[in-house]
C-alpha cells in the first residue's frame, strides 16, 4: 500500500474546500459561531471538526476514507486489524480485555499497570493475579514481568485466561518480553500489551523492539504520546486469531463516542504518514539530535541520565530520566524547571522524567542552560545517592476480595495509619503515572502507607481526594 497517503486529512481538505453552508452538527458551523476571544486560536482547527457527512465515512461502518486510513496502518504495522481511538489508550485498554475475557476468567496481569486495566479486569468480572515486576536497583523502578515469574503464576493457576503486560513502562524502560510472550502462548493464553509508550518502536533500533514484533495479539497505542497525533489518538491493534475480531468492533463501538473527532482521527492518520515517511537518513539525525541533549545533561553535575542495562531492560532513547544527586526531591527540582519554562513529564522523590519528540530540528541549548540554572541553588551532596523506593509486592498475588465481592460490602474512612490489614475499598493513584500503589480489594500493608506518606511529604499528587488528608477508603468485612 501507498504508505504517504493520507486518505483522512485529505478527505477533511476537500470537505473545506467543497461545503458552502453547514446545515449540520456541530452548533460551531466550521468555526464560524465562537467566543471573539476563541476565534484567533480555534477558528482554522474548527473547520475540519465535522461529523458523518457526506464522504467523511462512518468510524463503525468504515467504507471510504476512514476505512482506507485503518488499512494503512494495519499495513504499516503488518498486522490482521488496526483500529483508530479516540478515547485514548484507556478505551483500548477496555476493549481488548472486555473483548478477550469472560466473567470469572482467570487473568495474569503485571501489577504495576495502568489504571485503566484494573478498570478493565472490574468491568469483565475476571479473576486477576497479579505478577509483581522486576526491580531495578539503580532506581527502584518496576521495568517488566519477567520468565520465572510467569512460571511461577502458571504453577499455582494452569487455567489462566490470557496475560496482561504494561511495555515500556512510563519512564520507557521496556523489558524482555519475548520469551514471556513465547511461554504464554505456549500454554493457550493471549498475550494483550499496553504499549501506550511506544507506538515509534516499529521503527527499529535504537528503539527497543515493539511488543507486536514479538508476538503479542492485542497492542494498545497512545499515537499522542509519542507521536505528532492529537490528545486521545490512539490506536488499537490486533495480531492473531485467539480473539474475536467482531467482538473487538462491536465493543469498540459501545464503549467509545458515538460521535468520534474528525480532527483526532486526521491527526492519526498524519502520524501514520510521519512513521512511514521517516528515512534513515532521517531518523540517524533525530538520534543524534536526541544523543547530545542526552550527553550534555549527563555532564550537569549533579544529575545522572538514566542507561539501559542490557539483559534486563531496553530504554526508550526519547524518554530521558534524570537521577538528582543533591538534597532535594524531583518534585521540587520540576517546580524550579517550570518556573524556568522547562515542563516535564512527571516528577518522583528522586528523578524528572523529560519526554523528547521525534525531530532533528529541536535546539536543546537553551534548555541544557536552563536546567542547569535551575540546578544552581541547590546543596549537592556526595553521599551514595538514594534510589526510588519502590514497594515490594507479591511475586504472584490474588486480591482479598474478588470484585464480585465488593459491591455487597459497605465502605468507611479512616485514618492512613489505621488501616493495615485492612481491605481497601479505592485504588490510591498518583498521576502520573496513573499506577495504583494500592489496589481496590488487597489487603493494606504498612510498607504501603509508608510509601504512601512519603510521597506526600515529597509532593506527589494523588487522583484521591482523601489521600492527600492522610485518609483511605476501607471495606468493613462482612458488613453488607
């Protein structure tokens, strides 16, 4: 297939060019009806927000140009479907367990997935054991489910379902899941990945491999993270036969709008164009462009960039991880950085994660000065610098309370340092990264609450209202 066209975009370019009056939805009539204040921002990206209209096709019944795009993008990626999101990963995330798992299947799923899992695994009704990460030391960072650990899970529950996997994580540290993929396969489950990090790993070296390259049957793509593609483009793709591809349409329709964004779905299309359209010669540039921001940030003192260390995990070369070593936290090291006009991705007590576009034209020297500024009023310090505790969990884990469970049990508030051993009745989030440190239905434990309030007392945000007042959800066992 012609991998630079770009059916959608261009389709939206002659609904422009061709409607005269809008006697349809939406009430904006292509940008005409707005705020004053609004036009001048608004007004140019208004006039491709349409609807289905004419030849702009249908998004669940695809036979014009949003079908050809979804054929180009299972062609770029060599797969059996491919399908555009507009909900972001989080719908993908929903749509590949509610399309590959029953009610009271067992599930083996990485413990330090994203929310929108464990949402998923709730409204299935499946029966999830978790698989603790491997940890490394340097950062106690989680980096991936390794071999044994499957092993292991398979052991104790031979009729698991299918295998859930988060690659990369948020800091694009992507493990070695191959042999994983190869073992689960092996015996009849599905392999479904969370890939929201690495829709460019397609491109080859020196990005880690894609988890589709490996053999997984369901992958979850953020287009917007990574790539030039609008907030919520995302896609979904699929690999295999093990899952229903009429299931996978059919809950894609329920769950997302109705009405999906033109604009989201063009932007998606364009970042397909821009992977496919990416020399080597190109590409060599953008790396090189990305090596030597790498190279004069690891020369600030103060701050180590984060490696791959080969046999454990590969590392996204546009994610860039910066360890301090001086006496404060990530947290307030990135409100100095964005007083200085650097925003990062996320911040934890002991690193900034920076998140860098794929281009060769990026100036970064200003940035490596203002980074370097900002680092300047800080005490340094020459002791062994403290890694990014990280809570030790199970290596093969149940929840206390199945979610079937949960909805006959009442809930209480109670104070953080009076709840071990109790159920907790809410996942306790920080976002980012959006990776429960507890989950709805295990039992609280004090290494949790201790993390728990050390993030607090570091700056963390948390999606709880409750957590931030040193207060958690609870289930009173047995009390309906």
């Amino acid at each position: 297939m012609n991998q630079k066209a770009t059916p959608v975009f261009d389709g939206l370019k002659t609904y422009v060019h061709d409607q005269r009056y809008s006697f349809h939805v939406p009430g904006h009539k292509d940008g005409h009806i707005l705020p004053e204040p609004a036009k001048v921002i608004y007004q140019s990206l208004l006039t491709i927000d349409a609807t289905e209209v004419a030849d702009l096709d249908d998004l669940y019944h695809p036979t014009g140009i949003l079908r050809d795009g979804e054929a180009l993008l299972a062609d770029y990626y060599g797969t059996r479907s491919s399908y555009f999101l507009v909900n972001g990963s989080t719908v993908g995330n929903l749509i590949m367990i509610l399309a590959t798992i029953r009610p009271g299947d067992r599930v083996l799923v990485q413990r330090d997935s994203h929310k929108s899992v464990f949402n998923g695994l709730k409204l299935a009704g499946a029966e999830p054991v978790f698989l603790a990460p491997e940890i490394d030391p340097q950062t106690g960072i989680g980096y991936g489910v390794c071999l044994e650990s499957l092993n292991v899970a398979l052991q104790r529950f031979p009729d698991a379902r299918a295998l859930i996997l988060t690659y990369p994580n948020y800091y694009g540290m992507a493990g070695v899941i191959g042999p994983v993929i190869e073992r689960a396969h092996h015996h009849g489950m599905a392999v479904l990945v969370d890939e929201a990090h690495g829709p460019h790993f397609h491109l080859g070296a020196p990005m880690p491999p894609s988890a589709l390259d490996q053999g997984a049957d369901l992958v979850v793509q953020s287009a917007h993270k990574m790539l030039p593609a609008m907030t919520m483009g995302a896609w979904l793709h699929c690999k295999t036969t093990r899952v229903d591809q009429e299931k996978i349409e059919a809950i894609r329709a329920m769950l997302q709008t109705s009405s999906p964004s033109y604009p989201i779905m063009a932007s998606l299309d364009l970042a397909r164009y821009f992977l496919a359209s990416l020399t080597t010669d190109k590409l060599t540039a953008i790396c090189h462009n990305r090596d030597t921001f790498a190279a004069e940030l690891d020369a600030i003192e103060g701050i180590d960039v984060l490696k791959a260390v080969p046999g454990a995990f590969h590392l996204d070369p546009f994610k860039l991880t910066l360890g301090l070593q001086f006496e404060t936290s990530g947290f307030a090291f990135q409100e100095r950085l964005i007083a200085a006009g650097i925003y990062p991705e996320l911040a934890d007590p002991h690193h900034v994660l920076l998140t860098l576009g794929l281009s060769e034209r990026e100036n970064y020297a200003e940035a490596v000065y203002r980074i370097r500024a900002s680092l300047s009023s800080f005490p340094r310090t020459h002791a062994k610098r403290k890694t990014n505790e990280c809570l030790s969990f199970p290596l093969v884990q149940k929840l206390d309370i199945s979610y079937r469970e949960m909805d006959q049990l009442s809930r209480e508030l109670v104070d953080l340092q009076a709840a071990e051993g109790a159920v907790a009745a809410e996942a306790i989030i920080p976002y980012p990264p959006g990776i429960p440190l507890v989950l709805q239905g295990e039992k609280v434990t004090a290494e949790q609450i201790r993390r728990i309030e050390t993030l607090l007392a570091a700056g963390a945000v948390f999606q709880n209202t409750e957590t931030a007042q040193h207060k958690i959800m609870i289930y009173q066992s047995g009390v309906a």
